[in-house]
C-alpha cells in the first residue's frame, strides 16, 4: 500500500536527512568533539551555550531560540517573489522571517466600538435599627441549622427515597411555583399556608443537587419581585439550604450571595417594631453569611 506525501513535506524531510553532516558547520568554524558533538573554535564562542550560540551565530542575537533542525549559513538575500526551489531555501526563509517578528504583538484595538461594561458589586444593605441580632442568637441559629442538615444526611444515607407526590420536572418552573404555593398567583405574605405543599422530608430526601440548587433558584428569582417574605416561601427556602452539600458550587454560592442582598433589601422597607416579619429574613441573612462563610453579607454585631 502506497502513502502519498505532499511533496513540500517531502523535501523537508529529504532536507533533515541530507543536511545532518558535518559540512553544514564549516562555514560557522566548528569542530566535532570526542563526544560527537560540534564545538565552536572561537573562544567568544565557546563561554555560550548553544541557544545563545546559535542565535549569535544565525542573527547576531543571543535571544534567539535553540533551532530544532540545522539549516545551514542563511542567506537574507532573495526575491520573496520567488518561491523557493528546495526544502532547505523554505526552512531558511521561514527562519529568517521569524527572527524579524516582535517578540511581543499588540493588536490595535478601536475602543469606540465597545460598550462602557457595567460590574455589580456585592454591597449588603445595613440592617434597620433596633433589629441588629446579637453574637449569641446568630451563634444559636447556626447551631441549629448544622444539627438540621446532620439529621438529613443521616436520613439521606439510610437509602433512596420516593416522594409521597408526583414532582414536576427540573425545569417546570410554574409546576414548582404551583407545588410551593397552591395558586398561580402570588403567595400570601403571611399568616398561614394558602393550600402549597410544604417542604416535606420525603420530597427533600428525593430531591438530587441540581434539583435543589434549581429549585433554590427558582425561589430567589421569585423573591426579587416580592415586598415581603411568606410563610410558604421561608419554609422552603430553610429547607433547600439545608440540603446543600457542600463545598458550594461557583454559581450556588452566587445564587445565595443574592438571596442574602435580597433578604436585606426586603428587611429594610419593613418596620422594625415588626418582628414576625423581620425575624424570617434576618435569619436567612445570618445564615448565607455565617454558615455558608459569606461573612462580608454578614449583619453588624452590636457592641
């Protein structure tokens, strides 16, 4: 079976075969050593080591890189209209055409055609006065979540569970939106469940990481619209954070970070003097920032 080679190909491969002699080095006034290699009879020469050697010996620059093939005295006086005729003529045009490129290229860039960038900072909203949670109840808070989550991976290595309903896909968010709050409308803000379906253990133990993490979204984006946060909507959102696992992933801690901001900016456009309202969100907010380390969201701990 024949294999056909390009014949520019060819000739660089008859040029590497050829040229590895010793007469590609008599003009350059070298020598072979005892260990075959060839030595420079110029002391100037001989206090370099080849990549220097070969750059000085080529260009005259010492930077010039150590060559992979021998490519023989070159000669820079050609026509560039003519193609070359060997192998040997290419490889030495195509060396001397790199040693006259910059060693670094900058591209000219129109900035006129590019929109001013706009980049969110993470800033958290300073907490209402006299709602500022003390070191002791944010400690206390803490403590209970981590023995919430001890408890459900616990459950969750005892086996695989089947929610006692049907879930609506990952990716039906109004099938969610129906299953946390009983109506396509909007939940109630407070006081009891309208008819959702709370956060039960055998939903949550069924649940795999990117459906929290989905579903955990799906809240936060439903909370940036609201004024305030419901019943059914607090449950849920304790309960998806307690089944993160961690470390968190880039895109789950991000999705916390706003739901904190979110919490902020609910907890003040509400009155300090309404605790069953406010207690909700603080919690969250001590939550993402002390449990899942986002401690620059973290409320001001009073002194």
């Amino acid at each position: 079976m024949s294999i056909k080679v390009p014949l520019t190909v060819m000739h660089v491969y008859t040029l590497v075969i050829q040229n590895l002699h010793y007469n590609n080095f008599v003009d350059q006034n070298l020598s072979l050593d005892s260990d075959g290699c060839y030595r420079s009879e110029n002391e100037d020469d001989r206090r370099l080591g080849s990549h220097e050697k070969f750059g000085k010996m080529m260009f005259g620059n010492e930077d010039y890189p150590e060559p992979a093939l021998a490519v023989g005295k070159i000669n820079g006086d050609y026509d560039p209209l003519i193609p070359p005729a060997t192998g040997e003529e290419y490889i030495q045009r195509v060396v001397l055409e790199a040693s006259k490129c910059e060693h670094v290229l900058v591209a000219s860039v129109d900035k006129s055609q590019f929109k001013e960038q706009t980049v969110n900072i993470d800033i958290a909203i300073k907490e209402p006065p006299l709602v500022t949670p003390s070191i002791e109840w944010q400690q206390c808070q803490v403590a209970d979540f981590s023995s919430v989550r001890q408890n459900l991976a616990r459950y969750r290595s005892l086996g695989n569970f089947k929610p006692s309903i049907s879930l609506p896909a990952r990716r039906d968010e109004a099938g969610w939106y129906l299953l946390c709050f009983g109506s396509d409308t909007e939940p109630v803000e407070s006081g009891t469940s309208s008819g959702g379906v709370p956060p039960l253990l055998s939903i949550l133990l069924s649940m795999n990481q990117p459906l929290i993490h989905q579903v955990l979204e799906y809240h936060v984006e439903w909370l940036e619209t609201r004024s305030s946060l419901s019943v059914q909507q607090g449950q849920w959102l304790y309960s998806l954070l307690a089944c993160l696992e961690l470390p968190l992933l880039p895109e789950t801690c991000s999705l916390l970070r706003t739901l904190a901001r979110d919490c902020s900016r609910l907890r003040a456009s509400l009155k300090s003097d309404d605790p069953p309202s406010v207690a909700p969100l603080t919690l969250i907010i001590c939550l993402v920032a002390n449990y899942f380390r986002q401690m620059d969201l973290a409320d001001t701990v009073p002194e």
